[in-house]
C-alpha cells in the first residue's frame, strides 16, 4: 500500500498490482498539508484491512482492502520538480495495533 502526501497539499492512498498503481483513495487536494519550507506530521495505519491517512492530526483520508494481509514499511521521498528538493524524515514509530 502506498499512502502519498505532495508538496502542493495532495494525497492519495493506493495499491501496488503488478506494477501499477490501483487508487482507493484518489488525489485529493488538502488545506491540512502544509506545503513549502514546512513540517507535516504523517500517521499512517494498517491494521487488518483498514487503512487510514493522518496528517498534522486530521483524518484525511481511509479505505478498506483485503488484497494484502502482510508486508513491509518504506519512507520514499521523490519530486517531480525541476528544482532541487529537500526531505526530511524523522521520529518514525512502527507498533502493531
């Protein structure tokens, strides 16, 4: 499952299908993600099929889905932009429910 958030106040949650993406959750567009030179505070939750999207405290975004049952975590950070772009991850907490 991949659960996105873009610098320009975007989210989506999706799925990876033989090397595609299959969207649960379309882009959507936010005023709770902070955009530019800024700090967002990303929870995400998978617990059994439910899957939920946290940012800076509000829930923006959940979906239901059986297609995984088990898996692995990954911080990917990628820009799309022409200009250089600075990421940041830290204080990453993984727990089971």
């Amino acid at each position: 499952y991949y659960f996105f958030i873009s610098g320009d106040g975007m989210y989506a949650i999706a799925r990876a299908v033989d090397g595609a993406f299959e969207w649960l959750v379309e882009w959507t567009v936010s005023d709770v993600i902070r955009q530019g030179n800024a700090t967002n505070h990303i929870q995400v939750i998978c617990d059994g099929n439910y899957l939920a999207l946290i940012v800076n405290g509000q829930m923006l975004a959940s979906a239901s889905d059986t297609r995984y049952s088990a898996g692995d975590i990954a911080l990917i950070a990628a820009s799309l932009e022409t200009e250089p772009s600075e990421i940041h991850f830290d204080n990453l907490v993984v727990s089971t429910p």
